[in-house]
C-alpha cells in the first residue's frame, strides 16, 4: 500500500486558521439567490480565508443519487458558489468540483440527476468523481480518536486533497446517526472511502476526527451552506421539505454546524461532536461566542426532530443493539453485501416511488421547485 509523503505539504497552523467564528447568515429568495449567496460570502469573509490563486476543492454534498430537496447541494447552491468565485477572480482550471461514493450512491449519475453538471458546464467546470482518482495512505500526526483503529492498516484519502483549500456546500438537516449533519460531516464523503459506513457506529468521535485530518490537509477550509430548502425528519435521505429561505456561510466548520443546530431548534452542546470538538478547540460551539452577520436568528427555532429512517435503525440495531453479536458477520464478512441491497431495496424502490414521490410533487409547486426545474 502506497503511502502520501506529507512532508511537502505546507498548511498553516491551527491556531492561525481558525481566526473567528464568525458565521454569516442571510435570507433570501428565488429570484435573488446567487446575488445573495455572493453577499453572503462577502459577509463571511472568505476572501480573508480563501486564496484566488490557489487550487480550490468544491466539496459537493450528495446523500442519494436521485433528487430529493435539501438532501443533497441544491443547484443554485453550487451556482452562486461558483459564480462568486468566477467573478472575483478564481481561475476555472484551479476550482475543482468532487465528490464521493457510498456503497448505494453514483457520484457521475448523482451529478446529473441533481442538476450539478449542467452548471458547472456553463461556467467551464469539470466534474471529478472520487472513486476515480488516485487513494493514497496519509500518515496522520494529529490525536484521531477512532480512525486508526477503524482503518488499521491505514487511512486512504484522495491524492488530490493535501494542500489544497476546501469549500464545503452541504445542506441544513437533520441526520439519523450523527443528529444534524452540514460542514463537518460533508468531509465525511470525501476523506473516507466507500467503507467508511464502518465509522457508523462511532459517528460523532469521527466527525472530530475529520476535524483534526483537514486541520492538517488543507490551508482553509470555508462552507457555504444552503437552508433554502432545509431537510426535518429521518435525515439525511427520508425528510420532510422544509422551506426557510436561509443561507449560511463561515470558516469555522463547527460554529456553522453549531448555527445552524441552533436554527433546526437544537442546543449544539447537546451534540456529541460539537461539544467535543468545541471542548478540543476544534471550533467555537458555543452560541455566546460566534458572531452572527446578516441576519438576527435569536428567535429563530425551526422546531426540527431527528428520527431514523428504517435502515439506520437497522444499522443501529446491529452496531449498538441487541443484534450486536452478530455485526461482524453482517457488516464485516462478505455476507454484507445484504446491506447495501437493503438500502436500495427500501430507498429507491419503496420510499422514494411512493411518499418520497409524494413529497417532491409538493415541492416542485413551490417557487424553489420552479427554480429547479430551470436548471438542466
């Protein structure tokens, strides 16, 4: 197994990269949303954080191959992301667009049917599926608190990933294993690779471990993320469409994450992953000390509940109930191959045909389901 050589790598150190936690929020509109995702961004500051003149991850968010609103980065999303950057002098060739595979998603068939590849097109962008480049081990220095013993042999990232800066586009939702999911669990998809449903089980120690991984990968790290359709319910695939018209940027992965917690009507502390990566200094999770621009959001409260959908309560069972016993055979033998089947089994072909088709029918009546039909 080939091995990265970090010694080449040069990122900043941790306490210079995490200048603020500042998290800006802003509300918008269909008919104003890439000039308020620009405003955004500005409010954010990213220009302090990001460098025009180096190459740049777009960290795309895709939890399900088909189209569902708020489960994956909305069109427009990925749009005024790139238009901003285009427009202040981001070089096309140095943005790179990724994004990952699980063992039940296609990141090239994902790309199309959320309307990703048609904007990325008309900006001179080019799609790279994860699965398709070059994994190496990397030698992580940083105290990771399960990984290593997840990934014994090794943790593969893609080659691509050391020091370059990474822009995250998740979504505002709740998640079945981890309660909310958005900038620290988007870094989930792309620095692990399709196995990495072996961390399942100890979701939130991870989470702070990709924390410390990117820490050493990448110069900066910023996140745009979109609540313009926010996902309530047995997340991040089996929601209910929430429309809230918010959008959410910031250079600190967790005081995002923890915003936005706040906003779906949770304390971030009572979080597992914030409050621990807050408590290692990670990021700020207390809501007393990040700094909100844009928006008032003291009074916001979505009234948002986690429930697990079918498979992940399956997946619990196994992994922490009281089928317990037998999680090697049915997750580490080539017996697991049931696992997948199931997903896609009840995903694809019971959930979304029937209440999923439902719900998106809803949706599509909406203004933000004419903005997506737009996009092709």
């Amino acid at each position: 197994m080939s091995t990265i050589n970090d010694s080449s790598i040069t990122t900043l150190p941790a306490t210079n990269r995490q200048k603020s936690s500042l998290v800006a929020v802003v509300k918008t509109c269909p008919q104003t949303v890439l000039e308020d995702y620009a405003r955004l961004m500005e409010l954010a500051r990213y220009h302090e954080v990001l460098d025009a003149r180096q190459e740049t991850l777009l960290k795309l968010n895709l939890s399900w191959t088909k189209y569902f609103p708020a489960c994956s980065s909305q069109p427009w999303q990925v749009e005024g992301v790139v238009k901003k950057l285009t427009e202040d002098g981001f070089s096309r060739e140095q943005l790179i667009p990724v994004e990952n595979k699980t063992v039940v998603t296609n990141p090239r068939q994902g790309c199309k049917n959320n309307r990703w590849d048609g904007t990325l097109q008309r900006y001179g962008l080019t799609f790279t599926p994860l699965p398709e480049v070059e994994w190496k081990t990397y030698n992580f220095k940083s105290p990771l608190l399960k990984l290593n013993d997840i990934f014994p042999e090794g943790i593969e990232i893609p080659t691509l990933y050391p020091g370059k800066q990474i822009v995250h586009l998740p979504t505002v939702k709740t998640h079945g294993h981890a309660v909310t999911t958005g900038a620290v669990k988007n870094s989930f998809g792309g620095l692990l690779k399709e196995v990495r449903h072996y961390a399942h089980k100890y979701m939130h120690e991870v989470l702070v471990d990709l924390l410390y991984m990117q820490r050493e990968l990448h110069p900066a790290v910023f996140t745009v993320m979109d609540g313009t359709v926010c996902g309530d319910g047995a997340g991040p695939r089996t929601m209910i469409p929430r429309i809230h018209n918010f959008i959410l940027a910031s250079a600190d992965s967790v005081a995002i994450d923890a915003v936005a917690a706040k906003m779906m009507g949770f304390e971030p502390m009572s979080i597992p992953f914030l409050r621990m990566a807050h408590e290692r200094e990670l990021g700020v999770a207390e809501l007393r000390d990040i700094e909100i621009a844009g928006e008032d959001i003291s009074e916001v409260n979505l009234g948002f509940k986690t429930r697990k959908s079918l498979v992940i309560w399956g997946d619990q069972l196994i992994r922490k109930g009281w089928l317990r016993p037998l999680e090697r055979l049915l997750l580490h033998s080539p017996l697991v191959v049931w696992a997948p089947f199931a997903s896609n089994v009840y995903h694809d072909w019971l959930w979304y045909p029937t209440i999923g088709r439902t719900r998106i029918s809803k949706f599509m009546k909406t203004e933000w389901g004419q903005l997506f039909r737009t996009y092709n």
